[in-house]
C-alpha cells in the first residue's frame, strides 16, 4: 500500500477503463490503435496517468457547433434550422 502519499502512476487495462470512463475492450483497442502507449512486464499490461491525461488533452474540443453529431443526437429537426 502507498501509505506516504504518493499517488498511482500506472492503471490495469480495467483501472484505466474506469479513468477514461471507457470499457476494457475499448483501452485495448486503444493501445492496439497507437492512441494509448502502453507499460508492460511480461503479459501484464499498464497505461501510464500521464499517457491517459495527454489522451484527454488531445482528445478535448472547445465547444460544440452540432456538426459531428448523428442524426439521433441532434434531435427531431435533424439540426436542419428552419
């Protein structure tokens, strides 16, 4: 246990799930893309905070203008104005 306050550096596939609100299929396929680096000693496979907050970053927009939503997202007008 880290008892002299140091904070976790390195999450399992399912920590680091529940970090990004993702699944643990979905950092896999992250890892296997190239989007996520990954530690590994033996089979055991870590991603690094840094890496999943450099992800976030990355990842981030600044508000939103409804152009990369789906049909269903938009709504009953389809985001056509009238």
């Amino acid at each position: 246990m880290m008892s002299d306050g140091a904070s976790k550096r390195l999450y399992n596939v399912k920590e680091a799930g529940k970090y990004l609100g993702r699944s643990p299929w979905a950092i896999r396929h992250l890892i296997w893309e190239g989007y996520l680096p990954q530690v590994r000693q033996g089979r055991r496979v870590m991603v690094d905070v840094v890496d999943m907050d450099q992800f976030i970053q990355r990842h981030k927009r600044e508000g939103n203008d409804g152009n990369d939503l789906s049909p269903e997202e938009k709504g009953p007008n389809n985001g056509s104005s009238r």
